[in-house]
C-alpha cells in the first residue's frame, strides 16, 4: 500500500500544467502515488500527462471519455487511490518541494481522521497566505465543535480539499467522495459533512500549497449557468444538516452562510449571462422559501442591513404557480 495517493484533476490547464507536474515531480516519493485524472481536455493537457505518466514517479494516468466537472474527477481518483492517506491538488495549482513528505508526517504524528492546512493565495504576482480559521494548532479535536459559531468563520467556510491529509478510514466511512456532478461550491456539502461525521481532526500550520487565483478558465471566474450548482449544494448541506441530532444547534449557521453566499451572488450579478442572472434570482428565491422560515429570521436578522434587505425583498418574491403546485 502507498503511504499517500494525491489526486489532481486536469481540464483544459495546459498553460499552468507544467508548474503542477513539475511540482509533484519535487514531491515524489517511493511510496507515494500522483492519480492524474485528465476530464476530457481539449487544449493540449492530455498530451503533456500522456508524457507525466512516463516522466513522473508514481504516476497513474487515467482520462475521462466525457467532462464530468471537479467533484466526479475527484471521485474518480478516490476510486483508483491505494494510499493509507489521500490528498488533493488542482490542475492549475503547485506545491513546494518537500510540502507532502511533511504533510504526511503531520497526520501521522497527530493520528487524527484529517488534518486542515493554510496555503499561500496566489493571484497575478502578489501573494496572500489564508490560515484556516481555527485558533487551535496541533491538537486533535472532535471535528463537529469547530462548526460554531453561527456568526463567525469557522473551519466548514475553509471548504479547499486541497488544504489538508485525510485517513484513508474516512473512504471506508463513505465520508470523503463528492456529490456527483456539481461543477461548483462541491467542497461544501463534502466539509460539512466531514464535519459532521469523522471523530477527530487536527490543524497545523503548514504552508505548501499555492492556489492560483483569476484563472480565466476557472468556473469561479466565468457567468455562466454552472455557477448556480452553488444552490444544489447548499440544499444538501441544509438537508442532511437537518438530519442531525444536534440541527437545532447547527443549522443556523448552514442557513446563515448559504443566505450569505445568495447575497454574495446578488452583489455580483452583472457578471452573469442575462438569462442566467434571471434564473439566479428566481432559484435563490426559491431556496430562501426552502429553508426554515423560523431559522431563516434569525440569521437575516444577524446579518448587515444591506444584504439582510437584499435577501427580505427576494424572499417576497411570488412564487412561480409551478412552485406553488408541487
């Protein structure tokens, strides 16, 4: 068995590919595997990890026939991994030399289900390090206890799968796969879930992963009806949230970050195709009459004046008869 399997998924990343090959190639280790997941690239990527797989120790290549989005690619990786640890890495991201050797030693000397990391953010030339928002380091704790505050930033709004190691207990568990087919916000159900169910995590503070910000080809930058899986993903976090034994507890602050990710959209919505900003707000709309309407009080009543009105006058909105109906 690998000590740890990294699964990278690769689409359409020529232009940044070779810095994410060449920094594993820093990182390669008898014992460790790189599953390179290629979903169907048209732009040249797959010729240059047909020449990784050669190249790089501990390689294995495998492509998709069809472009099923990050959360399917990962999964598709999480299949094929051996390794007693798993982590990931995005196609159009790179890592220090020596970065895994140490994140492996981190968990094992910790001997927790996962542990979380911060990174160094990496947009055009400047460089911004993100620390996960959780004051205790080097310390195993129980997972579910760094979900509270509802008002405040908490380890489940450090989403990045990227940012951390995780026990390969937790694929037996049937905790660490993604929901199938979302193209966006797919780490959120994933971390609340995470969260909600593994026994025992830890953060350390360990810098090593450089997530490349602005991409154009990212789906964070382009308006375009993927964006909006953001709604699928959060009804799953709201749902199995409300499955909880301790929901009374925990769903208001699923609910108030959801509210805040519609606000945050709305503020945006010049960037989106007209159509699609249509749909955004009729969905949203829609999700906000989904929600506990007694939970959803309270977190509109907590937050700012200016998106808590945003949000009130979209909750306002007629629903569609359609809606009405079912």
């Amino acid at each position: 068995m690998p000590k740890l399997s990294v699964i990278v998924p690769f689409y359409n990343v020529r232009q940044y590919a070779l810095d994410a090959l060449r920094s594993l190639r820093a990182n390669a280790r008898d014992d460790f595997e790189f599953i390179l997941v290629d979903d169907c690239s048209t732009d040249g990527t797959a010729d240059l990890l047909s020449r990784a797989e050669h190249e790089l120790q501990g390689a294995v290549l495998v492509r998709h026939e069809r472009n099923g989005g990050l959360a399917t690619a990962r999964n598709t990786g999480i299949d094929r991994a051996r390794g007693e640890y798993l982590t990931f890495m995005d196609g159009d991201d790179w890592l220090a030399p020596g970065y895994y050797a140490r994140l492996v030693a981190a968990i094992e000397a910790l001997g927790c289900d996962f542990v979380r990391t911060d990174h160094v953010q990496c947009t055009a030339r400047a460089r911004t390090v993100h620390r996960v928002p959780h004051g205790r380091r080097n310390v195993t704790l129980r997972p579910r206890d760094a979900i509270l505050p509802a008002h405040r930033t908490t380890s489940v709004d450090y989403a990045y799968a990227w940012a951390g190691i995780y026990h390969r207990r937790l694929v037996d568990r049937g905790l660490l796969h993604f929901t199938d087919g979302l193209r966006t916000a797919e780490d959120r159900p994933w971390i609340w879930k995470l969260h909600r169910e593994a026994e025992s995590f830890a953060v350390t503070s360990l810098l090593g992963v450089f997530y490349r910000r602005g991409v154009t080809s990212s789906l964070t930058q382009i308006g375009d009806a993927r964006q909006l899986d953001f709604i699928r993903a959060f009804d799953q976090v709201i749902e199995e949230t409300a499955r909880d034994p301790e929901a009374a507890a925990l769903l208001p602050k699923a609910v108030r970050t959801y509210c805040a990710i519609i606000a945050h959209h709305l503020g945006a919505v010049d960037r989106f195709e007209p159509s699609v900003a249509r749909k955004l707000k009729v969905m949203s709309a829609a999700a906000l009459r989904r929600m506990p309407q007694d939970v959803l009080d309270g977190a509109l009543g907590s937050m700012d004046a200016e998106r808590a009105g945003r949000l009130r006058r979209l909750r306002r909105r007629p629903a569609p008869a359609a809606e009405v109906a079912a």
